[in-house]
C-alpha cells in the first residue's frame, strides 16, 4: 500500500469518525444510520486485502468503542474480523461486477452487528435491545448503498505499486 | 516488518489483533468504573468532544435542511391541525386565566406544606449522538468538573430527557429513556397508580402497570414517580397514546409517547440536587 493510500485512508476514516458522531444520527433513516468505518473497513478488505481490511476495522472500531460507555474492544473486533471475512470472500469471486462490492458490504453489515450485538449480550454487560431483523437489515442496506459512494473515491488513491486483480479487471467503477 | 514474509507477517499481525482484543474486552469487562480503560474512554471522550460540538454547529443547517424537505408533506397537515389548536387554546385561555389565580394559591401553600427542595441543575449543550444503532445515547458537555455524577437525571422544560450513565471530567454519556436499556419508575398523574417505564429503541416507551386492575385511558400524562431512586418525581415523562390487554393474564401493556422531541434536542439541564440515591450509596460505599 502506498504512502498516499495510507494518508487517503486515515484521512476518509478521521472524516468518517466526526461525521458518524455528529452529521449522520441527526439523518437516520428507518431509525438506522449507517457505519461508515465498516463501510471503509470493508472498501479496503476488498481492494488492498484481508489483513488490511482487518486493521483498518480494528482501528475504526476501537475508536468508536472508546467514544461512549460499551465495552471497549468489542466493535474493534467486530469491524476487524467482518472486514477479514469480506476480503476473504472477496478472493473466491472469479469475476468482478459493480455489485459486488454492494453485496459483500450488505452481507458484512449483517455479520458485523451479529458479531457485535452477540458479543455484548454474551459479556452480559450490556443489555442491548432485542435483535430486530428489519432494523439488522437496514442498517446493511444503507452500508451497502454508502459503498457506492466510498468505493470509487478511496480506489482513486490507489497507487500503480498495488495492482492486485482488481485493478486488471474491468470494473466500471 | 522488513524481513519477514508477507504470509507470516499477515498471520502475525491477525493474531495481534484478536489477542489485543481479547485482552481489552477481559480488562474491561472485569475493572470497575475507575479502571484504567474506562478511564481512557472518558478522556478519548473529552478529547473529541470540541470537535463534535463544532460540527455539529456546522451541519446544522444541512440538518436542518434535509429534515424540512423530509417532512415537508406533514408541514401543510402540521399547519391546518395548528389552526384549528389556536380556535381551540383561545377559549382554553380566558379559562385558564381564572384557574391560573387559583393554581397560583393552591402553589404558595404546596411550598409551604412541603419545604420543596431546591432543585441545582446545571446547563449542557449535546454534542454527539450515539454511533452504535442498538442504543440510544448522547454525549453532552458537562462532565465531573460541573458537577455532574453518575445516575444524574437529564431534563428539558419539557420533561425527561434520560439519565447519566457514564461521566468524563468535561462530557457525559446520557443514556434516553427510550434506549432499551432504560426503566424508570413512573406514575399516572391522574389516578396516581405506579409502575415501569421502559425504552424500546422506538420514538415510545412502554409503561407497565404495578397493578393489573390500574385505570389507563389514552391521553393520561405519566410523571417520575421518585421510586428506585434514580429520578426525582413529578417529572413529567409523556403521555399515553395506546392502552393494549396482553393475553393469558399477564400485566397490560400501556404505550406513552414521551414530551420531549429528541431529533430536536440541543440543549438539556442535568439536575444536581437532590443527588440520586443510586449515587449518594455509591460514594457511601
């Protein structure tokens, strides 16, 4: 990953961060707003890899862990292994589409909240409200359509030194 | 890591991550309140809070903008059922200016009888919404420095806002009623029966009656009731949209609609006395 990749990243996360604190709970849809560090998590799993994915989630998410009263490390790990699981998926994918992307977010906003909404009932010391399935899939809708959107911009800080075969297919985007 | 193989350095730095995860969630989910991750939560918290009230200065026009295209339809509807509250507060109003007289008396002699305490609060503006969706959180601007301890109630001129769960040294996390998380003791101020009001993650709370033969009808106005210690009574917290039997004998179901419009909620007053009980044994222990 190159050094103008890696200031792009921070950059969109640190942006992402205020932005999820302040713009986006006043613009909730359906009750849900999206996760934008998932979302750029998820962005970088599928372009750069896994274990990229992985960090970026984990740093994403642990910031949001230390910003409230739940218990720290569990979002970091949610983020981190839901944008894991998302690279690797992405692997398996011979062809590359648009859609895509739009797809593996959707699935990976289901997994990340499973994992995290799990993991504290699990630790018992928070006593979220009771898992809704329509608001689980909204909240992975809206991911899925935030990519869209965070998808073609971080891709443009793609250095020539990362030409992995996402950037020898024909994507379209 | 120079030297080391790509495929190794990815296993190694994936086992970090899981290990430093696993030890943060073990740290924190066995320190106390004054462990040193919860510390570091309320000064990561202090430490972006600045930024998030300026932010949120600066987005509130954008706000503001798209909620009014949103809700422009309900604007025109908003606007015929106002019309028709004005005919309707104007003869509400001759006769309120009679009873005001009486209520002004009956008021002077309450005080007198009670000693009413003399409520301390102290102003907050928020400044950050919860980010996680399977809570209903707030971040406001006043932390141990002002005053402001744990299990504090938060109000507007309105009526209950929520309470404070977690307290930084120049912010604090409230927790809203209607987070599911949230059980406030509550009363009908009509026929004075007491009971439970939780959140639900919704724009309503769910008021369950002590008793299952107590009287609701739509419109009763629900208060604290000042049991469990936590909030003082007589706050007002909402009114009763929905009266629901459950089957098999199990407690009824009331549905309350609280006063205070969170979307629109800027500024709030935490109150300082009389301290929550919950807090006052806390300190004794």
């Amino acid at each position: 990953m190159s050094r103008r990749r890696k200031i792009a990243i921070g950059l969109a996360m640190l942006i992402s961060y205020l932005l999820q604190l302040s713009l986006f709970p006043e613009l909730k849809i359906s009750g849900v707003q999206p996760d934008l560090m998932l979302v750029i998590a998820a962005v970088v799993a599928i372009q750069d890899g896994p274990v990229e994915g992985c960090i970026v989630g984990f740093i994403g998410g642990l910031a949001f862990d230390l910003t409230g009263s739940q218990v720290v490390g569990v979002g970091a790990f949610s983020r981190a292994a839901t944008a894991f699981i998302l690279g690797v998926f992405k692997d398996m994918f011979v062809t590359y589409t648009v859609l895509l992307p739009f797809v593996l977010v959707f699935f990976g906003g289901l997994v990340e909240q499973l994992l995290y909404h799990g993991g504290l009932t699990v630790l018992g010391s928070e006593v979220l409200a009771p898992l809704n399935v329509k608001h689980l899939f909204t909240v992975a809708f809206y991911d899925s359509i935030v990519i869209l959107v965070f998808f073609p911009i971080i891709k443009k800080f793609k250095g020539s030194d990362s030409a992995d075969q996402l950037g020898a297919v024909r994507t379209g985007m | 890591m120079p030297g080391i193989p790509r495929v190794r350095r990815n296993r190694i730095i994936l086992i970090l991550i899981v290990m430093v995860c696993v030890t943060m969630i073990t740290v924190y989910a066995r320190e106390g309140d004054n462990g040193p991750l919860h510390k570091i939560q309320g000064f990561f918290t202090d430490i972006i809070t600045p930024f998030t009230s300026a932010l949120a200065k600066i987005f509130r026009p954008i706000k503001d903008g798209v909620m009014n295209v949103i809700h422009l339809p309900s604007l025109l509807q908003e606007k015929r059922e106002l019309e028709r509250q004005v005919v309707s507060l104007r003869r509400e109003s001759l006769e309120t200016k009679e009873l005001r007289a009486e209520l002004d008396k009956l008021k002077a002699l309450l005080r007198w009888s009670e000693g009413s305490p003399y409520k301390e609060t102290v102003g907050a503006e928020i400044v950050a919404q919860s980010p996680d969706n399977w809570r209903r959180l707030m971040i406001v601007n006043k932390g141990s420095s002002h005053g402001v301890k744990k299990y504090m109630s938060v109000v507007t001129d309105s009526g209950l806002v929520g309470r404070i769960i977690s307290v930084g040294s120049r912010s604090s996390v409230v927790q809203l009623i209607t987070d599911a998380q949230s059980a406030v003791g509550g009363r009908n101020s009509r026929t004075r029966e007491t009971g439970i009001l939780e959140g639900r993650n919704e724009s309503t709370l769910r008021f369950i009656p002590m008793s299952e033969e107590a009287v609701f009808e739509v419109g009763d106005m629900i208060v604290t009731s000042g049991l469990g210690g936590s909030c003082p009574p007589g706050i007002p917290v909402g009114r009763v949209t929905e009266v629901r039997k459950r089957g098999r004998g199990l407690t009824r179901l009331v549905i309350v609609k609280p006063f205070v419009q969170f979307s629109r909620l800027d500024k709030v007053l935490i109150i300082i006395t009389p301290e929550p009980e919950s807090a006052i044994l806390k300190e004794a222990q």
